[in-house]
C-alpha cells in the first residue's frame, strides 16, 4: 500500500479523498438524526 501510495499518489488519494467525504456526509446525517432524537428526550425530560 505504500509502495502504491508513494509510485502513484495522486490515483491513491483521490478515491480515499472521495471516501472520506461520504463518510464525513454519513457521519453529519448520524450526528443530527441522534441529536434530534436526543433533543426530543431532552424536551420531554424538561416538560
């Protein structure tokens, strides 16, 4: 893999770049579907 990385790195980093943007994207949509549902707790917890 580093051998790859370091004949070819551009070819290497763009799908790892395109990955990790999905995987940024997937991680936001986890983080506010769990802060709504928490959100949703915190408001009956206080009502």
């Amino acid at each position: 893999m580093v051998a790859l990385a370091t004949l070819d790195p551009i070819a290497n980093i763009k799908p790892i770049g395109a990955i990790a943007s999905r995987w940024l994207n997937l991680n936001k949509l986890v983080m506010a579907s769990l802060m709504r549902s928490f959100k949703g707790k915190v408001d009956l917890i206080l009502y």
